[in-house]
C-alpha cells in the first residue's frame, strides 16, 4: 500500500512541470467554502481585521510579502508557516486562527512568506517562470536570508529591540538555521514558541520512511525532467490537485489517504467542511531543492547544510561533508510544543533536539493521543486546548 501511495505522489510531482503557461486556479476552487478562494488580506477583512501588507527584499534579490495586523507596536510576534504553506494558514480557522486570537489580544502579528511561496515568488533579476537560479533554495536560504530580513523589517518599523516568534515545522527549521549560523540573531529573539518541530527526521514511520529510501532517485529523476518548482499555486498539479481533492472524494483520498500517513491521522480535530477551506491555500509552492534538503537530513541522520557531493562541497565549504549546524549556539529561549501522534515531528527527534539545545524553558507534550502535525495551527480545538498556554508564554516577555 505504502509504494502504491509513493507511486501515486511521484505522479502528481511529475505533472507539476513548472509552467509559464498560466492557469486560472480561481475557476478550480468555484463550489469550494469561500475561505478557500480569499487570500491572507481578505481572509483578515472578513473576520475584522485590517491587515498591512509589505515587502521585503532580501541581501540575495528575493522580495518577498511580509503581513502585519497591527496592534500594539511594544509587543510584535513574527509567525513562521511550515513547508508548502503560507501565512494563510495562521487565518484559515476564522476566529479560532491564532493569528486572529493574537491580534485580538492586542499583539502586533506579522507573518511571513519565505521565497518560493504565492506570496513571495518574485525577485529582483530572477525569474520564477524561467530561471532555474530563482528556486536554488531550501531551508537554509530561508533561514540565512527570509527570517533575517523580516526580523530586521519588523524591528525598524516597531522600534523594538526585540521581537517573538512562533514557527510551526519549516517555520522552527528556519529559525534553528538562522540563530546558529548568525547568532546575534539570538538577542533579537525573546522567545521562540516552536509548534512541531523539526530539526532531526531519524524516527520517520512508512511511508515517509520508504520514501526517505528512494528520495536521491526522485530528486535525480525530478532534476533530470527540469522540474525545480514544486506544488506552485498558478500550477498544472495545483490546479489538478484543487479539482481532484475538491470533489466528496476529496476528503477520504487526498486527506486520509494521502495526508495522514504522513502527519498522523486526526479525523475529528479536521473535519470535512474545513478540509475543503484548505484546498485553496494548501499545499504551496517551494523548491525541489528544499525537499532534498530535508531528505538529505532525514537519511545523513544530522542537521546539516546541503550536501553538494564530495566535490562541490571541498568548494563550497572547504570540506567533504557539509557542516552540521551548530545548535549549541542557539541561544534563545526555546519552548517545545509537539503531538503524540506527530508522524513528521516525532516525539523521538524531538527529544533529541531538547537535549541538543542549551536554553530550553519550555517543553509541552499536547494531551491528545491523535494531536497531529496539522493540529497545531488547523485543530478544531486547539484554540481551546493549545493558545492559551501559547498566550500564557507569551505574556512572560511582552
Ligand atoms: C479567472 O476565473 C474567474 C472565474 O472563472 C474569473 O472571474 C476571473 O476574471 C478570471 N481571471 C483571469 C485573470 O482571467
Ligand atoms: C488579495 O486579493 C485582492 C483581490 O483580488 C487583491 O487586490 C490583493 O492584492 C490580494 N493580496 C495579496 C497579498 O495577494
Ligand atoms: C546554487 O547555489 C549555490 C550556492 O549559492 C551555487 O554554488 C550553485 O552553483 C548554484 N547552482 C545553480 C544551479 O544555480
């Protein structure tokens, strides 16, 4: 069943052929909820909230869209989406979102698009549609460049020394990458809320196991066919994706069979009627590279740059292997927050990055034995059963 499912994911990888030829994705999401056709801007208008919207360009030309719902200028919080997301998916619950919970407790809420996303496919010189140079990323350039520039954006436009930031998945990645290999860094952090974390991927289960196993094939194969976007909004896969996983199938194919072995299974903190509010939004775009860079971390066994080849990286890092990142100088103040049932951010790898790390102050184990990858943004409940200790925590430093 697992290679059947990896099979059916390689084949919808394959359709996702970056295009210039461009595809109206809106007439794919007709007959879906509303919140599935409205975009982070809209989604705030329609629950209350005005929302700024920014850009940013970073040191290597990427401008990228920065969102800010204003509050209190003395207390700004940074949000950090996962990978194939977008800021969307701290609104997408409405008025149980923790982006709306935290602008309505008076927070000043930024969040962020890092390169390669719907919001932030654009760059100076490069372009998306046709420069293969303008998806040569992964975690590490979001780390290095997106989150820097935002952070630094933000502390200008506030005038605050300091800011907090709460990341779910690639959104802890980031920060990890940015706080070890620019440490000052750290001082403008003064809290970091990390919502399923991942760091080490040692303890995956099938099928995200087996795929691990045949990961430096795909890339060579989805390297060889020139595709270097992957799940982009404007997409063929995108726009297949929404009409497939639209229809009343939707929800038991795309959602249970192909979600869930991956996140974990947690069929009533995600119901039917908001599964189809995600479709809009989720999956998004970022590059192949990205990918390999995780499946590189996942089968190295070590949290490290990516890995070139033996040659390359002797140029690249004046070494045959790519450097670990060092975690020991993550000196910021970190709080843990993970589920049971997590499939991607174990509970395993998690315990291994807590040890690793020398300024832990908080480490929350969610109670639900279903609480999922998903659940920490998208849970029917978690506004119930997770915010008011994130506010909690918050409070301590704003
Ligand atoms: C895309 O399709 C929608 C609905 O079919 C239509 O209203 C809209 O004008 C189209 N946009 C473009 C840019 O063609
Ligand atoms: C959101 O959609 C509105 C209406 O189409 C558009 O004017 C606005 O620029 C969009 N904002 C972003 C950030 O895409
Ligand atoms: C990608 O970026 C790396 C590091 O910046 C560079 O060495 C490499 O040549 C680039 N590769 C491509 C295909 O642009």
């Amino acid at each position: 069943m697992s290679i059947v499912k990896s099979i059916f994911f390689l084949i919808l990888m394959l359709i996702d052929k970056p295009v210039t030829l461009s595809i109206n994705i809106t007439s794919t999401l007709i007959g879906l909820p509303e919140d599935a056709r409205l975009n982070f801007t809209q989604l705030a208008y329609k629950y209350g909230l005005v929302v700024r919207e920014y850009e940013v360009i970073t040191e290597d030309g990427y401008i990228l869209k920065l969102f800010n719902i204003q509050g209190n200028k003395k207390r700004p919080v940074l949000l950090a989406h996962g990978i194939f997301g977008t800021a969307d998916i701290y609104l997408l619950r409405g008025k149980t979102s923790l982006g709306y919970i935290l602008a309505k407790q008076g927070y000043d809420v930024w969040a962020l698009n890092v390169r390669g996303s719907r919001y932030s496919r654009k760059h100076l010189t490069l372009d998306p549609d046709k420069d293969k140079a303008f998806w040569n990323f992964s975690f590490h350039e979001h780390g290095y460049y997106d989150l820097p520039a935002n952070i630094d954006f933000i502390l200008q436009s506030t005038g605050q020394n300091q800011l907090s930031i709460i990341g779910i998945s690639e959104g802890t990645t980031i920060t990890f990458v940015l706080a070890s290999m620019r440490p000052e860094y750290n001082e403008k952090i003064n809290v970091f809320l990390a919502l399923a974390p991942v760091v080490y991927l040692q303890n995956l289960e099938p099928p995200s196991s087996i795929l691990l196993q045949f990961s430096a094939e795909i890339n060579d194969l989805l390297t060889v066919l020139g595709f270097e976007e992957l799940f982009g909004y404007n997409s063929i896969f995108k726009a297949i994706y929404n009409i497939i996983c639209g229809q009343r199938i939707g929800y038991d194919l795309c959602l249970k069979i192909g979600f869930f072995p991956v996140t974990g299974a947690d069929a009533d903190e995600l119901e039917p009627e908001f599964y189809y509010t995600t479709i809009g939004q989720f999956p998004d775009g970022t590059s192949r590279k990205n990918l390999a860079h995780y499946t590189q971390v996942g089968r190295r066994r070590i949290f490290a740059q990516y890995d070139y080849g033996r040659r390359m990286n002797l140029d690249m890092y004046q070494s045959a292997a790519p450097p670990e990142y060092s975690l020991n100088r993550v000196t910021i103040k970190v709080v843990l927050i993970c589920g049971k049932n997590d499939k991607l951010s174990t509970l395993k790898d998690v315990q291994i990055l807590k040890d690793r790390l020398p300024n832990v102050i908080g480490f929350r184990v969610m109670e639900s034995n279903t609480f999922n990858h998903l659940d920490h943004v998208w849970g029917r409940n978690v506004h119930k059963v997770s915010y008011p200790f994130i506010i909690k925590t918050l409070r301590k430093f704003n």
